[in-house]
C-alpha cells in the first residue's frame, strides 16, 4: 500500500529528502522564529511604565556604593581556577567510570583494558593531585586573617558584669 502525502508519493519523497544538515537548518530556523515570536509578543502586550525607581541599578536590593571598576583581590580568582580545575576532573570521571566499568571490552583484551583505564584514572588524579599540592604549598589556599586592634576603653560598669552578660549569651 503506496501512502500520498500532497500529490507525493512517500517512494518520490526518498529521493527528494533533506540531509541531516538541512534538518538542523529546520530546527535552527524553527527556534529563531518561536524565540522572536515569544520576545515580541512580550514587548506588545506588556505594560510600559517607567519611572525613576525603576531605571536605578539593582544590586541585591541595595543601593550601589562606589565604583564598578573597584579592585579586587586575586586570591578570588585564584579560587575560582582551582575550583574549575576540580570541576573539570569530575566532568572526566563521569565518562570514564562508565567506559571503564564496559563488560564486552574487558572481555575482549582478557582484562587489560580494566588495567589501562584505572592506571590511565590514577596518573590523571596523580597530576591534578600535584597541581593541588603546588597551589597549597605556594600559599594560594592561604587567606590572610584581617588583624582587629581591640581598644582598651576606660568605663564605670565593672568588666564582671560583661563575663556575666557573656555567659548568659554564650
């Protein structure tokens, strides 16, 4: 039984079919248009009310103070590298504890594929784990401890009575 689709038939619809590029240019287009459709929709029917709240920065709910290009420490962005560096050895666990964990290719090399892997797995966690060590050792995990001067004031009140107030709070 032929099916017809508008005149074709579905065996005339084998020869004339998309590659898989011109269906990627399909869903592409496809989403450029809902997206556009959705952010246009948006900005017609929305309500248009500005006012001098509105059009300040927000930041958390508070009001900025200084300036935006003020410095800051390196020791965040030291961080936030070891961080990443840590993030990316777990996006390389992931794949590989499922390769390594493949029945069918352990028993194709009588074991040897399970040897490679964990000892390939070992050298990459050895490496990262120098990494760390060089970054602990050089004193980037390190964060200085700010220094608070007490100051001695002169009062009346006895200083019992603040180790009082202390315990009953502590």
């Amino acid at each position: 039984m032929m099916l017809r689709m508008s005149g074709l038939s579905l065996k005339g619809m084998e020869n004339s079919a998309l590659s898989g590029f011109g269906e990627v240019l399909i869903f592409i287009i496809g989403g450029i248009i809902f997206l556009s459709g959705g952010l246009i929709t948006a900005w017609l029917i929305r309500p248009s009310r500005p006012n001098e709240e509105k059009l300040t920065t927000y930041e958390s709910g508070e009001e900025p103070l200084g300036n935006a290009w003020g410095r800051i420490n390196i020791r965040f962005y030291l961080v936030a590298l070891i961080f990443l560096l840590f993030e990316v050895e777990t996006v390389f666990l992931f794949p590989w504890a499922t390769v390594f964990g493949d029945k069918e290719l352990m028993e194709q090399t009588n074991g040897s594929w399970g040897w490679y892997t964990l000892i390939e797995m070992f050298v990459f966690l050895g490496i990262l784990g120098l990494g760390l060590a060089y970054a602990w050792a050089k004193g980037f995990l390190n964060w200085p401890k700010p220094h608070v001067d007490k100051e001695d004031i002169k009062t009346s009140v006895p200083g019992s009575l603040y180790d009082k107030i202390n315990e009953k709070y502590a």
